[in-house]
C-alpha cells in the first residue's frame, strides 16, 4: 500500500469533516493503528482545522445587541417598584414605621426579562456564527474537491507521459523490425504499425488511425506465418504503444474486427490493415 497516496486520496479530510461513510471511516481508523504516517496525518489536519476557525473568526455586526435590546425594552420593561408591607407586632412591642423593601416579585420578573433578552441576543450570535461556519466549510469543500480533480488529472497525465515515453524507447529500439500496415481499398484512412523484436520476438502494436470499434466488437493482430494467420493478440485500451503476443516467426500482420474477446480465424470481410515484414 502506498501511504502517501492514501493520505492524498482526501479521506481523512472527508473523515475528519463528518463526510466519510461508515466503511471508509472504518478502513481509515484500521490503518491508523497500522500506519503513524495516517494517524500524524489525521492529528495534523484536526490542529490546522482548529487553527483556521480560530484565526478566521468573524465578529458579530457592530451594534446588534443594543439593537436587540431596543427592540425588546418596551416588552420587558418593568419599573423597580419600592412597595412597604405592613409590620405586624406583638402586643409588647411599640409601633414605629416598617422601611420600604424592593419587592422579590419584581426582581424576578427583571431577571426574567434580562434572561430572555441574553437568550435571544445568544441565539442570534449563534446564527450568526452558524452561517459563518457554513460558508468556510462549503467554500474549503470546493477547494478540497478541486484539489482532488486536479491531483487525479495530474496523475492521469503522469501515466500518459510515461506511456508516451516507454513506446518512444520502443521504437527507437535498434532491434526493432519496423512493419508499417497501411488501409486496405475501402478503409484507406486506416492506419497501424507492428514494432517485431528480433532478438526476444515480442510484439508491439501503436494503432494510428484505427475507427472506434462498435459495441461488443474488439480488433484483432494477426501474423501471417508460412500462409496461415497467427493469433498475435487483441487490441486493448492502452495509451501509445501497446504490447501483444509473442510471434517466433511471420511474414506479415493484419488486423481484423472480430466479436469482442477476439476469433480462432479471421474474418477478411472485416480486414482493415495489412503490412509485410520487410527482409
């Protein structure tokens, strides 16, 4: 397994962000424990995560809880209110005037409405925030997928890069018998060439214009050895020059397009290109 890769691949942002489903979430802790590289990883994303919230933190609008409070200060408005109580005595004891005492029901209705207004003020910050938190998260989403299609295009294009580079050494081969297959009447636009190597005598195929088969149809190499026409394999998906079969001997190659998964012989109806082996 290449670790690094995997590291790459985005899962352990998708798993650290709450988007991994519960197989892949499950892959990525196993290898976890097997591999510090994707533990360190996952930690080091988690802390950068932290970070960016803290040092990306919005503050509310200016002024939005003295608006609140305005808006509610008619609804909750209660005046302190000094009431006196009457003062009951005992027979043995001689009247005097009770003190004024702030009453506890107003006090708790000014708590009350002080709860209310701290309750929608904190809901208000929250929705803020929320919606903050929302934005950044969609907008890292979208880098983070974009920074995945470019690495997968990156990668693809490495592949046919290597691809490119791997047939030129072919072809520049000196031991490289070089067959060129030209169109048959009717299909003259068509166009192959066989790289034949005469020391280990395997075959390589680069299809220069060739149509797009049909569905269920595949092109079929054939080598003409003493007459008879050779299996010398089928054309695959391949970027730049593709490898087929070994053929020890032939004087000529052909193609054909047989049923997909390739013929025992030939169909020469369907013969496109043909080319003989140079002496």
């Amino acid at each position: 397994m290449n670790v690094q890769d995997y590291i790459q691949s985005g899962i352990i942002e998708s798993y650290v962000l709450g988007m991994a489903n519960e197989e892949e979430a499950t892959e990525l802790l196993q290898l976890s424990h097997q591999y510090p590289e994707i533990q360190q990883a996952i930690d080091s994303f988690e802390i950068s995560l932290e970070a960016n919230a803290f040092n990306n933190t919005v503050a509310a609008p200016a002024g939005i809880k003295e608006n609140l409070l305005n808006l509610l200060k008619d609804d909750f408005a209660i005046p302190l209110v000094e009431e006196t109580k009457p003062l009951v005595v005992s027979l043995q004891q001689t009247s005097f005037n009770q003190a004024p005492v702030k009453s506890i029901g107003s006090r708790l209705k000014y708590i009350a409405a002080a709860s209310t207004i701290l309750l929608v003020v904190s809901t208000g910050l929250n929705y803020y925030f929320y919606n903050q938190y929302q934005t950044s998260k969609n907008n890292y989403l979208a880098l983070l997928k974009e920074n995945i299609s470019v690495t997968a295009d990156n990668k693809v294009y490495q592949t046919k890069m290597i691809d490119l580079y791997n047939g030129m050494q072919i072809m520049s081969d000196p031991n490289m018998i070089k067959v060129e297959m030209p169109g048959v009447p009717g299909k003259e636009t068509s166009l192959t060439t066989v790289f034949w190597n005469k020391n280990t005598k395997d075959v390589y195929l680069l299809a220069n214009k060739l149509p797009q088969a049909a569905e269920g149809k595949q092109y079929q190499l054939w080598a003409l050895v003493d007459g008879k026409p050779v299996d010398a394999g089928l054309l695959e998906d391949c970027n730049g020059v593709c490898k087929l079969k070994n053929i020890p001997k032939a004087q000529a190659f052909a193609i054909t397009l047989e049923d997909k998964g390739g013929s025992a012989s030939p169909h020469l109806d369907q013969l496109y290109v043909i080319g003989n082996v140079s002496s």
